[in-house]
C-alpha cells in the first residue's frame, strides 16, 4: 500500500516511514496541510497517518478537507496529547482510527490490520458496484443455457474445475466468449468474494508488461518515480486472468512459469522475493502447440498453463446457440435504446442463420446492436442488418453468395438456401420431400431446426 504521512515532527515522520517501508508498503511524507493536500490531489494514495497537530493548524480542521478530495480513504489521526474527546472527534468526522504517539509496532500493526480490512471493503463495494453499472448499461447478461452439446460439455468441465486451484486455459478464436468464460469460472470458484484481474498480454511492451504483471520499486526504471505494485500483488487471494497468454513476450515467460510453479516472484529492480497467492486462468486465440514448436512459447510453460483446458468453439459450429444469442442480443439493445423491437423478419432471421459469423460473438453483439437502432418498427427487418449479412429474396446471399455450388458458403449453408426454395416453390411438404429425396420426417426435423413453419 502507498501511505501518506501528514506530520510537522521531522523525526517522527521519519520513523513513521521506517516503520511502513519495514512492513513492505510504501510511504510519502508531507511536513504541512497544504503539502499534504497537494500531494493528495496529485497521487493515489491508499491510506493517510495525519497528526492531530500540525504547528498551529488542527488535524480534526484538515480532516474533512483530506476527506473531500478523496471521500473514501481511510484516514488514521495521532497525537502525542490524545484525549478520548479528541479521538470521538477524530472518528466522528470520518476518521477510521486513533492513535497515541509514539506508538509501538504492534500497535502499528493493528492500524494496518484495520486498514486493510477498510479497503478491501471499500475496493468490494466500489468493484461491484462498477461491475453492475456497466453490465446494465453496456453489457448483455451472459446466456449459459445451451443447446450446443459442446457447449454444454465446456461448461460442466468449468464448472467441476472451478473449485480447484488448479491452473486453467481457454483456448478459442477471437469473440468467442473466452473472458465471459474466465469471469463465470472465477465466479463460481471458491475465490468469487475476491479480486479478479485481467491483463491483456498484448496491449503493452515487454517493460511495461513485466512491471504490470509484478509491480517495480521507485528508480527501476525511467520514470519510475515511486513504488508500484503489479497485478500480482492486486489479485492477491484471488484469480489472475491472462488474457490472449499466446502473445505473451519471449523474456517474460521464465518468471510467469516460476510464479506458476513456486509461487514466487520479484519487483522489477528488487531483489526481495515476495509470496504470490493467485489463481491462474489463461485465455489465448492462438494455436500454443504450434507457437511452442516455432520457439516462440516455453514448452515447460505451456505444460503448466494446461492442467486444464477448454476450446470454445466458434459461432458457425453452434448453429442451435445462434439464434438464441441473436435474440437475446435484440431484447438487451431494444431496451438500452428504448425502442419497441421484439424480433427478427423471417428474412433477417435467415440471413442471421446463413452467415458465418467470423468475428463470432462480438461480431453478431455489434450487428444486432446496430440493426435494432437502425430499425424503424417492432421488427428488425432485412435491410437493417449490414451489407454482408443481407440475402436476396430466395435466402442467397446478396454480395456475391448465390447459393448456387461453388459460392463461397458451407455445405449446410447451401443445403438450408436449397431447401427454402423447394419449399417455396412446392405446393406441399410431401412434393417437396420427395423433389429433395429424403422421407417427411427428416425434412421436418430439418424446418424445426431452422425455424420455419
């Protein structure tokens, strides 16, 4: 944690901050209120140490103003001259604790104890509340009723995993759902009522991934002005999830394997070897086989990461989740949007079953979102949908698929667009069986399959 010690005693300052870095946290002195108060506006800091008095100013006249700039810090005032009236005061005002100077390390302890304990309470709080503000407003609840018999296997792998610690890998093309599918197996681990952190492995340089991932100690590095702890350290008693692990850099994967391995690890530009108590969840849409063949992924680690994995298959292969999802995806937007959509045209719908989705879950979310503002009535129609999904009036795509042999479609894909158009052209079921040559049966377990009447 990173303290904020608010005293004009230059000595006991001091050794308020021996005492702090002693315990491993880190501390920032302020000899005045209006340091103190500029320095506060200026870092994040965790928790403040104020003196009572501050030559001729009051720590209980500072307190709110400290409280104001950041109103859930927890503050712990001292004095050398504690009263109990005084320490009521403190409390009253939003203090979180009092204590009398000079005080033991024991007594320190205790404070920090308690501190923590605020913290983590305050940290919960403000997580879940940002976590249910942003799924109302952004996100649409997850679905996890499935038809997909593959689906339903991934799922009761995560769930009969999830109360292990043992490490886990998702492996899965890009929008498939591998995050929602790390957040579900932390939620219903044992670790649901503690952190959970993502790092995308990706998104930074090697420097600033490595300090990231295990945090850095002030000069490690230019720039590194203070101390910092990584996401180690903040999913600590909790999960670490590690997204897109694939893309992770050649020079870090040593230490990752070490953190797996010996639960260990090191700050950058430390050598104090610190305790990691994480659990490990990996996701990648890359194929790790073939990166460990290439040289570019740790066989030892990839061995590691995969006590456990999943593959979540792409939206083409889960024809039966598709139209659900689609569907629901409508229902969420509607509602955001406060427009009166309730479903899709029978043409939309076609057009939604045909396409193959190669942005899988992330694609069909942004199409539907798109098509449910675009749309002028109850329905989304065919023409609200984007330029690649839309199909002509025989249910071939538009840009260039025909739906004849050779376009560029799946079999069954083709086979649905052939079988639309026997039926549309046929006056009854049974002419139409027997034009396709298969029994009654099979053509309508093939019309329930896809919807139509």
């Amino acid at each position: 944690m990173e303290f904020l010690v608010i005293d004009d005693d230059k000595v006991f300052r001091e050794a308020t901050c021996l005492v702090i870095e002693d315990e491993g946290h880190y501390a920032d002195t302020a000899s005045t209120s209006e340091i103190g108060i500029t320095r506060l506006r200026e870092n994040n800091y965790d928790a403040i140490l104020l003196d009572l008095n501050l030559g001729r100013e009051n720590g209980l006249t500072i307190l709110p103003q400290l409280l104001k700039i950041r109103p859930n810090i927890p503050i712990v005032m001292f004095s050398a001259q504690s009263t109990v009236k005084r320490a009521v005061q403190a409390i009253h005002l939003g203090a979180i604790d009092f204590l009398e100077k000079p005080f033991t390390r024991e007594q320190f302890h205790a404070v920090l104890a308690r501190i923590q304990v605020f913290r983590k309470m305050g940290t919960r709080i403000e997580h879940l509340e940002e976590e249910a503000k942003e799924t109302k407003a952004q996100s649409p609840e997850p679905l996890f009723d499935f038809e997909t018999p593959a689906m339903r296997q991934l799922m009761e792998v995560l769930t009969r995993s999830a109360k292990s610690a043992a490490s886990v890998l998702i492996l899965g093309e890009s929008g498939t759902g591998k995050s929602v599918a790390a957040r579900t197996l932390h939620e219903q681990s044992n670790l649901a009522d503690k952190p959970l952190v993502t790092v995308s492995c990706p998104t930074l340089s090697k420097e600033l991934l490595e300090s990231t991932l295990f945090g850095h100690v002030r000069g490690a590095f230019t720039g590194a002005i203070k101390d910092h702890w990584g996401k180690v350290k903040a999913a600590a008693g909790g999960t670490l999830f590690l997204d897109e692990i694939g893309d992770l850099p050649l020079e870090i994967q040593p230490k990752l394997l070490r953190l797996l391995q010996e639960r260990e690890y090191e700050r950058v530009g430390e050598t104090v070897t610190r305790q990691a108590d994480v659990r490990i969840i990996a996701a990648t849409n890359r194929d790790l086989k073939k990166r460990v063949a290439e040289g570019a992924f740790r066989e030892d680690l990839f061995y590691r990461l995969n006590v456990i994995s999943v593959k979540m298959p792409p939206l083409r292969d889960r024809p039966a989740d598709l139209l659900q999802f689609a569907q629901h995806y409508l229902l969420h937007f509607a509602k955001q949007s406060g427009r009166r959509v309730s479903n899709f045209s029978s043409d939309a719908e076609a057009a939604v079953r045909l396409y193959s989705w190669p942005g899988n879950l992330r694609e069909l979310r942004n199409a539907i979102e798109r098509a449910v503002i675009l749309s002028s009535g109850p329905e989304v129609g065919l023409a609200d949908l984007p330029g690649e999904l839309r199909l002509d009036g025989n249910g071939a795509a538009s840009e260039g698929e025909t739906g004849r042999a050779g376009a560029l479609m799946t079999i069954a894909q083709l086979e649905e667009i052939h079988v639309r158009r026997i039926l549309e052209q046929t006056t009854s079921r049974t002419r139409a069986a027997e034009i396709l040559g298969i029994d009654q049966a099979t053509l309508y377990r093939k019309r329930k399959s896809w919807g139509l009447g």
